[in-house]
C-alpha cells in the first residue's frame, strides 16, 4: 500500500523506464529506511529487486542499476554492523539473501564491474562477509592488510554467501552462459574424455577414438594432488593430439567448491602471435658456402719478443739446466733410450691417425647435418607446479617453539594415492554433486471433479492428454525449455540421471538460452516431461529448476533402486552413520529450532533489538556460541516440494490429494533425508482459468515464518502472458526461503568442499618433502 500511495502520488509515467528507476528507487529507500527490521518483509523486497534486475528495459539507466546495487550493500553493512544481541537466524537470512540479491544484479548487469567505485563497493562487503571487518575504515584509519586480520565473520552462512558471490564475479560475471550452455557451470570434460584425444591410447583419434577406455584406466594416467584442502588438482602430462607442433604441454582437471574445470597450459618462449610458423624438415642441405674466402697470411712463429738476447742473463735464467747439462748429469744411455721412447711414440700416433683417416667418423666434418629429432615426451607437471607456487617448501624457523623439527607443518601440495580402491568412486560421487542449487517443480492437470490421484495422473496418459485445455500446455512451455536427458547434463528431477557426462555431441548447445515460446508446439508429444526421456529445464548462475509432468512411470521408476545413485546412497550412510555416533544430535536440534520458532513468534517477526531477552553483561550471539564440537559433513535436508496445479473447477483444491501424490513425486534425495517429506511441508500453487482468459492464483502452503514468497500473491488474477515467468520466479522464491529457514541447510560449494576434505582423508599419501619431489619425477604410466 505504501508503494501504491507513492506511485499515485507522483507524477504520470508512462513508460517502462520511468516506471523500472521509481520502483527501483522506492523500494531500496524503504528498504533501508524502515524495512531492514523485518523479515518477511525484508525477503519480498530483496526478491524484488531481484525480479527488477531480470528486467531488460532497452533505455536502462546505468547509474540507477550502480545505485541499487550500492544501496543493497548498504543494508548489508547496516545488517552486519547491528549488535550482537540483535544477530539471530533471521537477521542473517536477510543478510545471505542481500548477497544474492547482488549476484542477481551483477549477472545481469555485468557492466556495473567495469565502474570502480562500483566494483571497490561490491568487494568492500565482500571482504565484509568473509572477515567480518573492512580492511579500509573510515577516513584516516590507517588501512588493515587482509593477512593480518582475523577472521570473524557474522556468521557461517554470511561468509558462504560472501564466497559465493566472490566466485560468480570472478568467474561468471560476463561469462554466463558458457560455451556449455546454461545446463552446466562445470566443464563437461573428465579424464576419459581427455584421455580418448591423447595419442597414446590405443585407437585413438579425435572422433571418439579409445571407447574402450574405463574410467580406472584413465585416473592412471593423471598424477593428483589437492591443495588448500579444497582443490583436487588432476595433471596429464600427454599432449591432447598435438603431434605436429609439440609443445611442453600439461592438462589440468580442477575440481573444487564451484565445480570441476578443465584447463590445457603449454611452455612457450614467444606469444602464439609472435612465434610464426615453425619449419621442422627431416633435411634441410649444407649452408651454402661463401665464395669470398678470405687469405691466410704466412708469418713465422715468435715464442720470444725481440730483443730478449740483449737482455743480461740472471742467476734465474740459470735454474732451468741445458740439454749438455743434463747429458752430463745422467749419462748418454738414459737420454738415447727416452729418444727411443719419443720416436716410438711418434710412429704410433702416426698410424692411429692413418687409421682413423679412413673410418666413417673421421670424415664427420664432410657428412650432411642432420637435426635431432623433435621431443615428444615432457614431464610438465613439476614445472607447472614450481611456476604456481606449489613447490615452495616454507623454512623452519628454529627460533620458533611451534615450528620444530616434531611438529606437523601445512604443505602447499598434498598427494592422493590413486591406486587404492574406491578412488574412482570417490571422484565420481563428488562430479555427482552440484555446484549450483536444484529444485523439483511437479506439474499436475485437476479436471473437474477429479479428486483422486489416480484420475489426475490419467491425464497425462495418451488417450487423454488430448483433451487437456490447449491453455494449459501452453503455460507449461513458458516455464523452461524442454530438454533431451540423452543430451542433457543439468538437473533432471531424478538424482540417477543428473549431471551425468553425454557421449553425444550436441550442437549449438546454448540454444535454449534464447527459445522462445512455439504456440504450435504445444501438442500431445511435446507433453510428456515426466523425466523419462524428457523434462522442462531453467536454470540461472547459481540454482537449477527442473519442472516434470509425473505419469505412471513416475511412480514405478523408484521400485527397484534405479534412481538412487552412489552419491545419494553413500550419503545417506554417512548421515544416518552420523547419527547413530551423534546420540540424540538430531533430537537435540529439533529441540532448539522449536525453542527458536517459539522465540520468534513472542518477537513478531521482527528484527528489531530484543533488548528484554539480551543479558546486561557480556551478550554472544547465537551464531558464536559454543556448540558441540562435531566433524563437519555431508548433512542431508529434505527436498522442497513444489506443486504447480491447474484446475479446471476452483473448488476441487479443497479436496487434492497430496499424501497420495508424493509417490509420483519422489526424486531420489528422499534417501538422503532422515525425514520424508509431508504433505504439511509442500507449497502448492493453484491456477484456475477465467471464463474471462485470465488465471486465479491460489497459494497453499506449510504454516512457517518464511511460508509464501513473491511475485504471486494468494487470491491474484494474472495475464497468460506472464504466467510462466511469475510462476517459475515464486517456485524460485518458495525453494530459496525454504533454505534460508532451514538451519541444516550446507551451500552447494561447502558440501563439496567437505566431499574434497573426506577424499584428502582417505587417499592421502603423507610423504616427506624429498618424497614428494621424487614423486614428480615418476611417470603416471
């Protein structure tokens, strides 16, 4: 209403620009001014903002976008720099979704980091987020440097935030879509596929040569370290099919928090637009030789300057005797038989030379120059290591009692031991696990009447999908483009068939960034997304959305064990193993999360200083509190279910059968979770279709302090137009809040950050520095 009254009391506008810079403007003033002390409200406006960002007004105004994005890090400074009895779960809700809020506004706007107040401004809370102090103060503090500052965060989720927000401007801003297309942040390259374009292997070529290669055969060929305890770094010494201009070459495998990168360095002393091209001849003839030879002048050796008779001897020219002397000092018989010795010696060097005249080695200097062979073979992974840094062992400094000889020292460079078992695995299940969050939309069709989930599930059968209002499927293609699973390699709604490496080649393979909406298409075919063969797929920088049809397939898929894949059985173990050695861990959570929801509720909802509650002496925040000191892992949170139905009669939302739907619902992370889903916990978004074209929005949701998100609100009427984009935005939200309320929610780039430390764990090799450089030196073959 406030928004409304501001809009009415201004002055008309009447175009799209006008109306995106008085929105924008408002809602970070009120942000700012009086909505940071609210939740809820706090989360609509920043999820706006983000929507606003999304919007492509072709006369945009720079300096309004720079605006907005300093306004939002000006809430976030605001939110960091409030009290520590004011730091609850809340306050930092609002704090990790600002952070996103920015990422939204920079991956659409990556000109904003070309500006350097705007780019000093972002990474100021940056650093804010990850250190919890700013190394430059306010003006005439003298600047922190950030290695002499100690780390303390508002909390761990804000410094997660604060990372990942770092990582997409260094790495995606500008850059995204890659060349993947949107379905991958990762490279879509492992080690068989590198090894399937090395020379080496047998039948290889650069049309799918060496098919046979396993994937234990191709880790052999590659030497692993990890570094930082979070980077596993896989180097291939072999040149990828570059025979005729053979350089030092070593390929890189990186895989880390934010993904798996492939990356191909080569030694080079010039630029590749200076070195030319190289001429290697297997002959290349005798130099021509010069006509002009120039005259040997004859002159007489002088072993004495003139002169040197006229010189008066001295008592030294003396010492050394004359051969007359020595005639008489040893006889003539010893000086015949050392001029016999001198003569014979002569004739022998005289024959060695005959003979040696005549042999092929003797006339080496009349022989054609041949060139040596060019070097094939480069041991490049030291040298690559040595120019990063990595060999860089730190002096002891014996002065230092905590540097002694007996005390462990962080290496840069940790080696993995690639022949134990289960290495591969282990590999395989941290490529399973995605850099990106993912979220499940399932799509059900009510005809009225139905209240059954067998009638709603029949309808997506052949014989009646024909009968389904033509509205409907053309709502369903504007919530993502429809994907091939042979082709795809993104998020499937199934774990079994995720992120999974295609042998097909795709072509054009950022095409559905740019798909438009094909109201011919929108046939009986093209209706079958229920994760057989097909789904509808969105994705963003940093969240995938896969929306499914279910049919009856849906819910045989599961009865044997199909879709529960390594990583989500072992992670399963690990948590259900964490368990049972964490006694009532997870009572104990329970326990405190309820006591933090009643807590909330006495406070409204409010972020305000609770200044009843807050103790006079020595207040800590809930975030820094001592907790129970437990081994970081993989914990498990069970998936957001997300209902998007369409009703032919309003009324039979009151009778939908969710409990029986969820077995066609079921994605595999189920597994994971010690707690199923209910149907308490699933957000259902009705659309019920007007006699007048328009759609009426019902929300349905679970009763929580973050329940219903934006741009839909509960009882709105909407366009078909927009239908699409408002929905997918709201399913977006809805997941979203869903993690910010959920305290064992892990970021996707901690949970692989903990799947690297697990891997470190069980295949390190603890060798001594002189081991590790005679590692280097062996061959990965």
């Amino acid at each position: 209403m406030e928004l409304l009254q501001e809009f009415e009391s201004a002055s008309v506008y009447d175009n799209a620009h006008a109306l995106f810079v008085r929105a924008t403007y408002l809602v970070c003033h009120r942000l700012i001014s009086s909505w940071k002390t609210d939740l809820n409200v706090s989360l609509a406006a920043l999820e706006l903002l983000s929507g606003l960002a999304r919007l492509h007004i072709r006369d945009s105004d720079a300096l309004e976008c720079k605006r907005a994005v300093k306004w939002i890090c000006d809430y976030i400074c605001y939110q960091c720099s409030r009290p520590p009895p004011a730091h609850s779960k809340d306050l930092h809700s609002t704090i990790v979704a600002a952070f996103q809020c920015t990422s939204a506004w920079l991956m659409q706007h990556p000109y904003l980091l070309q500006d350097k107040d705007c780019l000093q401004t972002v990474l100021e809370v940056v650093e804010l987020g990850i250190s919890g102090t700013k190394s430059v103060g306010k003006s005439g503090d003298i600047p922190k440097f950030k290695d002499e500052k100690e780390l303390k965060p508002a909390s761990m989720r804000v410094r997660d935030a604060a990372e990942s927000l770092l990582t997409i401007i260094l790495e995606q801003v500008g850059y995204f879509p890659s060349e993947c297309g949107p379905e991958s942040i990762s490279s879509l390259l492992d080690e068989v596929a590198l090894m399937k374009h090395c020379n080496s292997m047998p039948d290889s070529s650069g049309n799918g040569g060496g098919s046979s290669i396993t994937t234990e055969q191709a880790i052999a060929k590659f030497k692993y370290f990890v570094t930082e305890n979070s980077t596993i770094l896989a180097l291939l010494e072999e040149p990828l099919g570059n025979a005729e201009d053979p350089q030092p070459t070593v390929t890189l495998l990186i895989r880390g928090p934010f993904g798996r990168h492939a990356w191909t360095m080569q030694l080079r002393h010039l630029p590749r637009s200076k070195s030319g091209t190289k001429y290697h001849a297997v002959n290349p003839g005798r130099p021509i030789p010069m006509n002009d030879t120039p005259q040997r002048i004859e002159f007489d050796q002088k072993f004495f300057p003139d002169g040197v008779d006229k010189v008066t001897p001295c008592v030294a020219d003396y010492s050394i005797p004359t051969l007359e002397q020595i005639r008489e000092q040893y006889g003539t018989d010893s000086i015949r038989q050392l001029e016999t010795m001198i003569e014979n010696q002569s004739i022998d060097e005289k024959l060695a030379w005959a003979a040696t005249d005549n042999s092929a080695d003797s006339l080496s200097h009349a022989q054609e120059s041949v060139p040596p062979s060019v070097c094939h073979e480069f041991q490049a992974a030291r040298l690559f290591l040595s120019h990063f840094g990595f060999l860089t062992f730190e002096e002891r400094n014996p002065n230092n009692p905590s540097e002694s000889l007996g005390a462990p020292v962080q290496r840069p460079l940790i080696v993995l031991d690639t022949k134990r078992s289960q290495f591969a695995q282990e590999l395989g299940m941290l490529d399973k696990l995605s850099a990106r969050t993912y979220d499940t939309v399932h799509v059900f069709y009510v005809k009225s009447g139905q209240s059954t989930a067998q009638e709603i599930i029949s309808n997506m059968s052949d014989e009646h999908v024909r009968s389904l209002d033509a509205h409907f499927g053309n709502m369903l293609l504007t919530l993502g483009w429809p994907v091939d699973l042979e082709e795809h390699s993104g998020w499937t709604g199934l774990v079994s068939t995720s992120w999974s490496l295609k042998t097909t080649n795709q072509t054009e393979p950022a095409k559905h960034t740019h798909s438009r909406f094909n109201p011919t298409a929108a046939n009986h075919n093209d209706l079958r997304f229920n994760g057989e063969s097909k789904v509808l797929y969105w994705a963003d920088v940093s969240s995938e959305i896969a929306f499914v049809v279910p049919t009856e397939w849906n819910l045989h898929c599961e009865a044997d064990g199909s879709c529960l894949s390594l990583c989500s059985s072992h992670s399963s173990g690990d948590s259900l193993q964490s368990a049972a050695s964490g006694g009532n861990v997870w009572a104990r959570a329970s326990d405190s999360s309820a006591e933090n929801v009643k807590t909330q509720k006495s406070r409204n909802l409010s972020l305000e200083l609770d200044t009843k509650g807050a103790s006079a002496k020595d207040p800590i925040p809930p975030t820094r509190r001592k907790t129970n000191a437990m081994k970081p892992a993989l914990q498990a949170q069970p998936p957001a279910k997300i209902f998007l139905v369409w009703l032919e009669s309003f009324e039979d939302h009151l009778n939908f059968p969710i409990d029986d739907l969820l077995g066609y619902t079921r994605t595999g992370e189920e597994t994971q979770s010690l707690q199923m889903p209910r149907a308490s916990d699933c957000h259902v978004i009705y659309l019920h279709a007007l006699q007048s074209g328009l759609l009426r929005v019902k929300l349905q949701g679970p009763t929580g302090r973050m329940s219903f998100a934006t741009p839909l609100v509960d009882g709105m009427v909407l366009s078909r137009r927009v239908v699409g984009n408002l929905v997918r935005q709201t399913a977006h939200n809805m997941a979203k809040r869903r993690r910010l309320d959920n305290d064992n929610f892990q970021p996707p780039h901690v949970r692989r950050r903990l799947k690297v430390q697990d891997i470190v764990q069980k295949y390190k090799m603890d060798l001594s520095e002189p081991e590790l450089l005679a590692h280097l030196f062996k061959s990965a073959f």
